[in-house]
C-alpha cells in the first residue's frame, strides 16, 4: 500500500515524521531529539520517509508543532488540532485528550467528530510537563527507559513540590543526601506531575468523559499510573502515542479533511 | 496669571496646530493603508475620527506641561467621580490611562524595573509599577506629567488603586480623598449610598480647599450631564457593532476610549464622539468595515493587551475574526445610566458604586451574556489578566457558563495589560490560532 499523505510534528524536544495510507493508517514513522535547525532536520526526515514508503513529491505533507512556520508544507495546523484529529482517528471516539509532551501539557476536549470542543495547556511554566521528569531524572542519573522499573517497588512515595522544575531539582538533591530512597523519590515525582496536569485537566473537563492520553510521556508506565491516581478514572494510552501530533498533521492533508 | 493664560493657550493652540500638520504631511505624501501595505492589509479603512482623537489626547497631555502653578492638578482614578472635580477648575491626569500610554509605547519594562528597584514587587499592578517608576525615573512618553496638588482615589476598580494612592500621597506630600464603595451584591442598599455620599461631601470639601474655590452647584449640574450625555454618546458608538460587518474593530474602541476616561464631563469629549458616532453610522450605511471581511464575531472580556493590541488583532484579523464587543469599552457607555443631573452628589454615587468591576459576578455573567446575544458573536476571549484580579476572578465559570448556556466557543487567553515580561508572542499565537481552527 502506498502514501496518501506525510505528517511532521517539529515539537520543543523531539521531531516526529509519519507517513500515512488513504486510510489513515501510519506506514512508516521517523522519531529524533528535535535540532535547532529546524528546516535541515524535517527535510531530511521526510526525504526519508518518501523513500521508505513509495511517496512521491506528489503526496501531501502537513506540519504542526513548535517549528511547524518554518516547515514547507501543504498545510500549518496547531499541535491542538492535530492532536484531536491524531487521537480521534486512533480511538474513534470522543474524550478527554491528556497530552504530555516536551514543554507544553495540553488538555484537549475532543467532540464526536474529531474537533476540539476546548482545550487548555500550561501557561509560562513547564513544571507540569515531560521536562520536570527528564530534569530530574536526569540529576538522579536514570535512564528514561528505567523508570518504571524504578517506581515499581514498595517504597511509600516522598513528597515532592511540584510548584517550579528548578526548585525541585534542588529540592531532590537534598533528599538524596538526607538518605530518602530513590523509589519513593520518582514515585513522589511522578505524583507531583500528575497533581499539575489533573489540576489543569479539571479546567478543561466537562466530567464523565474517557481519558485517553498521548505524546512522549505516556510512554512512562509510571506516569500513566500516577495520572490514573489524580484524576481517580481510567486512562487509556492512544498506540504510538509519541506520534498522534505527526498523525493528526498527516490527516489534515488527507483529501476530504476538515477545512480547517 | 502669565502661567494661566500659558496654560490656556496650550490647550487651545496645539490642536489648530497639529490638524495644519496633518494636511500638510498628506499632501506631501499619500496615506499608506492600514498596515502599511496598501491592499495586503486584513482591515478596512482607517477612521477619519482617528487624527481627531490624536489631536484632542496630544493637545490634553501638553496643556498638562503648563498645568502646574497655573490651575489646581489632580491625578484621579480612572473610576472616581470626576464631575466633582471639573468644576473647581482642575486639570486631571489619569495615570492609568498615561501607563496605558507608556503600554503601547513599550516603556514599561523600564518604568517597573525602576519600581521594583524601589522595593515594589513585582506581583503589583503593571498600571501602578509603571505610575511609580514614571514618578520615580521622570520618564515619561507626554515629555512632563503635572505634580498634582491632589490626589483622587475610589475603589470601585479594585483595592491595589488605595496603597497606590497612599503611596502617591506619602511621596509627594499631597491631601488624598478618598472614596470607598462597599461591593455591590445586586443592588446598592440605601444605606450604602448613604455611605457613599457622605464620602463625597467630604472629598468636595477637600477639594474645594486645595482649589480655593466653592463648588458652584449649577457647573456642578452641567458637568454631570455633560458626563451622563458623554457616557451615552460613547454607547452609541459601540452599539454601531451591532450592525454586520460591524463598522471598526472593539480593539480601535480601546483606543477611541480615552476621551471618555481622562475627558469625562467635557464638551469636548462629547463633540469628539459625536463626530466618532457620525462617522461609523455612515460607515453601517455604506457597508464598510472594520475588516475587509468579517467572517466570525467575538467578544473581548478585560483589559487590553496595551503593548499587543496590534499583534492580536492582525493575527485575528488575517483569518476574518473581529472583537465586536468588548466588556472594557461597554463599562464606560453603561456609567451614564444612573447619572441625574439634578440629584448630582446622590446619582454620582450610585453611578460609581455600580461599576461592573465592584459588582459581584452574576452581574458580570448578565452583561457578558446580553453582549454576546446583542452583538451576535460566536466566540469569546477572556483575558485573563495577571496585573487585574478583580478583573480575572471568576473567569473560568464565566468561560464554562458561556459556553454552555450561549454554545461559544471560549477561550482564556492569560496576559497582562501592561507589562511585556508576562506574554509570550509564541504561546498566545498558538493558542489563538487553535481557537480559530476550531472555528473550521
């Protein structure tokens, strides 16, 4: 089966490229540490998905995320929308969009046709975002692919703040000279994320709806459990959910896609 | 003497002067379109009343220049009862709308650093940091603001405006009066007003004394309708938005607002907006917009973004969205209703203690509901405003029951009035545009 359509997604700490059949369905996908050189980076992603996937110059590209201005595509739509459509095509069903990435949170309302009834995202502040783990993470030097296996065991979660990402950073480091243990530290992290994003979910949210959650850090088991916790209802995690922006962009350019 | 008769040819000269100014520099080159780029520019033609109102806020900042030592000066709150004032003579001066001023111009990152060098936190009111560094540093866009011999302060628009004014008071060693007016739940009761009222008497008295006049109760009466009758005529402007395409944008109604803030009571104020008025009533004739296509109708709750107005309503704009209402400008065309000429102390006092910002927020639901249904619009913006609480509070409600009663589209948009540090030109556009997308 060949592209129908190509989707990028130039997010604030990871680019993302998929290539999608007339169906929607992602054939071939493409995930980096976004460079700052934006243009040379998506270029290069795409050439290589053409390649992969059979898509001439013909085959539609559409852009979203943070470099999505200085992207030559077909189509520029906001992360907002994409997410929606990304989320949408993947559960088919209306909900609540909790999206985790780099820098930004977003909370989208999505309707039952795909489109963004409301959303809300942080404001000035990345502490309740992907970013406030890898900081600190990074600081207690564990990989990310670690650490579920790390907030796994018995240990009781430790308090952290999660009012400033700098703050908290220093905040662990004196925990970890007073002897704390390191599981209850991440467990305590993971807890302070996801006090910040169910705060802002609550803006948002209508109640009652499904909470589906997608970007970079539904990837981290833990943080879907902690975020389970907050908010007391069941989260699902949309497949590949590090590339729903990529796939809503891809979408747009579809033929028969929504005007906007 | 001589610094009067100053006084008063500076306010009668530099109007005839700039309108000559202004006719030479457009016969000396054409009038470039609104943005500059003739037929790019989202945006109809520009108001004729716009070089009129340059004039008059150009002339009323320089008569300021030569104000002191000839006339009594009062810096006032843009919600005290000003109509007091006017009679005994006083040149007033604003300093919420100078800040708003030095907001457009950018200088207010400068003006608060030099306040919060001063030991004022930041988390104050961008409007008051940028009164304080401008008093503190001299700096200001107007070339020099008059020293007041009085100051005027009431409450109604929030608590931040007393330890503003007390602290105005305490550096220039000059009488404050003060007027108090308790927060309204649904109506006033008597014995509020009552309260009020008092409060007025008393700050006639002071202000009597710094002006070393009496308070001349027929110039008292023709002054409060002049206010009641301006207030009415700045209504008129707006409600021209009701009509599709709506004739301007509700971002050139912040800037058409001065005269009703720091003019209020004047016939000049009234002359101006009835030229204003005449003017967007034949645009509605002739079917000319404020866009050249307006294809969705907002409405903007709060305060402006002074040092993003333009940013937000080209990015708006591009795309066929227009703020056809604001809650802002409306405030100053609902003031005249209680306004009656011959209860003038009593109906002041009533008019200032109703202001939509000291009434609670079913009052505020109502007027954002009546709004939205009267000027049609489909959508709203809710500023949420870090240096204006009184202003912010209760937006998410707002935003919920709008959305579920009326089935817009709202979106909180958080900024400051005044102060750049607080905006992020990246985060809004993203956020205004997935706004906009949804509109699709």
């Amino acid at each position: 089966m060949s592209a129908a359509a190509l989707g990028v997604d130039a997010g604030s700490t990871t680019c993302k490229a998929v290539a999608v059949d007339g169906a929607g369905r992602v054939l071939a996908r493409r995930v980096e540490p976004a460079s700052p050189r934006v243009e040379e980076q998506v270029e290069r992603l795409v050439a290589a998905l053409r390649a992969e996937a059979g898509a001439g110059p013909e085959v539609p590209l559409g852009a979203t995320g943070y470099g999505r201005k200085r992207i030559r595509a077909g189509r520029t739509l906001t992360e907002i929308t994409c997410h929606a459509r990304g989320a949408f095509s993947l559960a088919r069903r209306p909900g609540l969009l909790v999206d985790v990435g780099g820098q930004d949170t977003k909370i989208i309302r999505v309707g039952p046709s795909g489109e963004v009834l409301d959303f809300a995202m942080n404001d000035k502040c990345a502490a309740g975002t992907g970013r406030f783990l890898e900081v600190i993470l990074g600081r207690l030097q564990i990989p990310m692919g670690e650490v579920a296996a790390h907030a796994a065991g018995p240990a009781a979660p430790v308090p952290v703040s999660s009012t400033c990402t700098v703050f908290a950073e220093s905040e662990v480091i004196s925990l970890v000279a007073n002897g704390a243990p390191l599981e209850g530290i991440v467990k305590g992290l993971h807890r302070a994320l996801a006090s910040r994003v169910a705060a802002l979910a609550r803006g948002a949210s209508a109640g009652g709806l499904d909470v589906l959650m997608s970007g970079g850090v539904a990837l981290n088991g833990a943080m879907v459990e902690a975020l389970r916790e907050a908010l007391g209802r069941p989260v699902a995690v949309v497949p590949e959910p590090q590339l729903v922006g990529a796939l809503g962009a891809a979408l747009s350019v579809l033929p028969g896609a929504p005007a906007a | 003497m001589l610094r009067r008769a100053r006084y008063e040819l500076a306010g009668r000269a530099v109007s005839p002067f700039l309108s000559r100014l202004e006719g030479w520099r457009r016969r000396l080159r054409p009038r470039p379109g609104r943005s500059g780029r003739g037929g790019a520019s989202p945006f109809g033609p520009p108001l004729e009343a716009a070089r009129k109102l340059k004039e008059l806020m150009t002339a009323h900042y320089f008569q300021g220049r030569f104000a002191e030592g000839a006339v009594p000066v009062a810096w006032v709150t843009s919600g005290f009862p000003v109509e007091l004032l006017r009679p005994l003579g006083y040149h007033t001066l604003y300093p919420e709308n100078h800040a708003a001023l030095c907001g457009v111009r950018r200088l207010v990152p400068a003006l608060s650093d030099a306040a919060e060098h001063e030991g004022y936190a930041r988390d104050l009111c961008s409007y008051a940091r940028t009164d304080l560094g401008s008093l503190l540093t001299g700096e200001t866009p107007a070339g020099r603001l008059p020293r007041p011999d009085l100051l005027a302060c009431c409450t109604n628009i929030c608590q931040t405006v007393l330890y503003w004014y007390r602290a105005l008071a305490a550096r220039l060693g000059v009488p404050l009066v003060l007027v108090d007016t308790p927060y309204v739940y649904g109506e006033a009761p008597p014995h509020h007003a009552a309260y009020v009222r008092a409060q007025l008497e008393e700050a006639v008295a002071v202000a009597e004394r710094v002006a070393r006049r009496r308070l001349d109760p027929a110039a008292l009466r023709e002054t409060v309708r002049l206010a009641r009758d301006g207030s009415r005529l700045w209504g008129e402007c707006l409600e021209t938005a009701t009509a599709r395409p709506a004739p301007w944008t509700g971002f050139d109604g912040f800037f058409h607002i001065a005269p009703i803030v720091t003019l209020r009571g004047t016939e000049a104020c009234n002359a101006y907006y009835r030229l204003l008025r005449d003017e967007l009533r034949e645009r509605v004739r002739r079917g000319v917009g404020g866009l050249r296509e307006e294809r969705h109708r907002l409405l903007w709750d709060n305060l402006p973004i002074w040092f993003a107005v333009r940013e937000v309503s080209s990015l708006l704009a591009a795309r066929g969205f227009n703020f056809v209402c604001t809650s802002y400008t409306n405030a100053w065309a609902e003031a005249g209703s209680r306004v009656d000429p011959d209860d003038p102390l009593g109906s002041v006092g009533l008019a200032y203690t109703h202001v939509i910002l000291n009434q609670d927020l079913p009052h505020r639901l109502d007027t954002l509901r009546r709004l939205a249904r009267s000027y049609g619009v489909d959508g709203a913006v809710l500023h949420s405003d870090r240096s204006c609480k009184p202003y912010s509070i209760g937006q998410v409600d707002l935003k919920e029951r709008l959305a579920r009663e009326l089935g817009l589209r709202v979106l909180l948009l958080e900024a400051d009035h005044d102060d750049p540090r607080a905006w992020s030109s990246e985060q809004a556009d993203t956020r205004l545009t997935a706004f906009m997308e949804a509109f699709a």
